[in-house]
C-alpha cells in the first residue's frame, strides 16, 4: 500500500511538471516601431500578428505607431525596439552622417510612392513654381529629405518653401482645410485621404516624385548592429514571419484589413483595402523578382545613396552597402 501511494504520488508529480516541460521555452518578445500612424499600409504587419505568424518563429511581436523614419531610426539607435520600418534614405543618412549603428535588414517598397498632395482648387499641377507655398511636414520625414532634389529638377527653389512642422495624424486636416498648401504622402495613401477631402467638397491631386524621375528605394525594415551581431537568430525568424506576413496579406488583403482593423477601428475596411492594394504594387513588383523578395540591387542601392547625397550634402562616394545588410533573408 505504501508502494502505491509512493508510486501514485510520483505519478502526479510528473503529469503536473509534463504541461511546463512540454510548452518548451518562452517566445521572444520584439517590439516593431512603424513609420507612421497605423493605416491600411502596415496591415500585413497588423495580419501577419493577428494570425500568428511570428508566433509560429517563436517571436511574440508588439507593434507601435510611427512618427517619421528618422523618428524610427532614433528609436533603434536608442534600444527602444528591436525592429522597425523607415525609409532607406533616413537610414543611408543616419549612417552616413553620425554612423548611427541601424542597418535595413529587408528592402519593403522597391520603388518609392513619395508624393505631394494638394488640393485640385489650389491650382498647384506640378512641382514647379512652389516658391512661396507652405508645406506640411512631420519631423524627419523622408519626404523632406527627397524634396531638394525633386525641387531642382523641376525648376524650384527649395530653399523658398516654408514647411509648416506637424504630427502625422494632423496633416491632412491641415491640408484639407487650406491652412498649408501641400502636404507630403506616400501615394498609397490617397483613397482614404481623398475620401475626407471629398466630404468637404475638396479634391486631391497626387504629385508623385518619380514623376521628376526619381525611381529610388522607400520603406525598409531596419534594426541594429548590436542585434545582427549578438542575436543573428531572432532577426532570422523576424524575417521569416515578415515574408510569410506580406505574402498572405497578398493573397488574401480583405482579410488582411478585417485583422487591421479590428486591431485600429479608426480605419475603415475600406480604406484599408484601398490602401493594401496600393502597397503591394510596390512590393511584389518585376524589380524583386529580378532581385529576391527584400533584397536591394546594387544599381538600385547606388542611385537611392546618389540622391540622398545631393540632397543633404552629403560624401556621394560614401558606400551605401555598409547601411544594409539582407544576409538573414529566408
């Protein structure tokens, strides 16, 4: 009798430590700092979550709003997340400049939807001609970083705009209701933002910088040296859970923005599916075919540092290459 109570009694003891044992070790918790306000542009980042894809890497992935690329860059730099999504030219520029330790790990917009929205009543058709007009601009925005070299080659003096500093959030209300004249988006965001124009019986006319022929690398995924030297593995699995994120979001974007939006209510279905639609055509595109899904080609890489550098003054022998690195890319 005592036998059994004895054997009993380790019995129990091993089917209670058998759930522990058997959930293997804890995820890995990463957090991924945007570039902006959460629009339908990041819901395959808000899917790829929602369905359980970094989970599968063993990665429990927080996200958080984005104020700018440069604003991401700093916060990489900073330790305050691991990952983030910034625009390759604020990362070149931020190498550049301070040697700030980031690097883009996963090219995400092969070629760049940069654009000045403004208003069809403004009379503004191109970018010649701006002398005098007051655009609204986040702190460290790419666009602003673009902008000179766009300027000049359409003929306008970029050093007689007044740019009006604001919060992402703010900017089309401000340019809606006529208090700027222009405000810079991604072209992908114009469904939604011409939406609420329309409302106030106002239209938006998209100015795209690759009109002036700017074709150049926008929307990277960036982290930090320290993490691709000390924790290699994880960034392989971040990565891993990334492609899988915008392959699905591809293939299935009404399901995608439903998981967006349930994450961001402030977004409608609609407008998200705008949006997302958009995206993918700068992501799954003849260029990544050519190069590998995130994967920058050297020409490419070579004229996006090109234009950085004319625009900020900038060493133009510098070489770009030493702010990527893709080596972790399934």
């Amino acid at each position: 009798m005592v036998r059994k109570t004895i054997a009993a009694g380790l019995c129990a003891l091993m089917l209670a430590a058998a759930p522990a044992s058997a959930q293997g070790p804890a995820p890995d918790r990463a957090l991924l700092q945007l570039d902006w306000i959460p629009t339908g542009e990041h819901a395959a980042y808000f899917a790829g979550v929602g369905r359980g894809f970094w989970r599968d890497q063993g990665i429990e992935l927080a996200l958080a709003r984005g104020y700018g690329s440069g604003d991401t860059v700093n916060k990489l730099a900073a330790g305050a997340a691991q990952f983030g999504v910034a625009d390759l030219g604020a990362v070149l520029a931020a190498r550049a400049r301070q040697d700030v330790p980031v690097k883009s790990i996963s090219a995400v917009y092969t070629h760049s939807p940069h654009s000045l929205f403004v208003l069809r009543s403004s009379g503004i058709t191109t970018f010649r001609g701006l002398e005098g007009r007051r655009i609204a601009v986040t702190p460290g925005n790419s666009h602003r970083l673009y902008f000179p070299e766009v300027a000049r080659r359409a003929g306008t003096d970029p050093e007689r705009i007044t740019w009006v500093n604001t919060d992402a959030s703010a900017m089309a209300a401000l340019l809606i209701t006529r208090r700027v004249d222009a405000a810079p988006f991604y072209s992908i965001h114009h469904y939604y933002t011409n939406k609420a124009a329309l409302s106030a019986r106002e239209e938006i006319v998209v100015l795209p910088f690759v009109e002036t022929g700017f074709a150049i690398y926008a929307a990277s995924v960036a982290t930090t040296d320290d993490m691709l030297a000390k924790n290699p593995e994880l960034v392989r699995r971040f990565l891993r859970g990334l492609q899988k994120s915008f392959e699905w979001a591809r293939d299935n974007q009404a399901e995608a923005c439903k998981l967006h939006v349930a994450r961001n209510p402030e977004v409608a279905q609609d407008d998200c599916e705008g949006s997302l639609k958009a995206v993918m055509g700068f992501v799954f595109t003849d260029h990544a075919r050519e190069t590998g899904l995130g994967r920058f080609g050297a020409e490419r890489l070579a004229n996006t540092w090109r234009v950085v550098a004319e625009s900020l003054q900038l060493p133009p022998a510098w070489d770009p290459a030493q702010a990527v690195d893709t080596s972790l890319l399934p």
